[in-house]
C-alpha cells in the first residue's frame, strides 16, 4: 500500500505546472499584500508584474 502511494506523489510531483496555476498563486499573493497595505492601485501594474514574472520563474527556470 506505501508503496502505491510513493508512487502516487512521485507523479504528482512530476506534473506539469499550468498557466492558471501561475495565475491563481500570483493572485494569492497579490491579495496578501492588498490585505496587508502593501499594494495599492498606483502600483498595482508593476507589482503584478514582477509577481507574476517571479512565480513563473521559479516555476520554469530558464
């Protein structure tokens, strides 16, 4: 049965990383730091910008 299951994560792990998933974690972020007073809507295209391009990076390296 473990041994299914290791299986089971090691293909999990191995799935691709899709655009909407890059998307909703950026989304996540930017929500925190509008939460948190970070962002504001005078910054808000830049900071989107450099989170999405971060995420994406490390998701992707080059």
């Amino acid at each position: 049965m473990s041994g299914e299951k290791g299986q089971n994560q090691q293909q999990n792990l191995n799935r691709p990383v899709t655009d909407e998933a890059i998307f909703k974690v950026t989304k996540e972020i930017v929500v925190k730091f509008i939460e948190v007073g970070r962002l504001t809507p005078a910054n808000f295209a830049d900071t989107y910008e450099q989170i999405y391009t971060t995420v994406k990076r490390s998701v992707y390296p080059e």
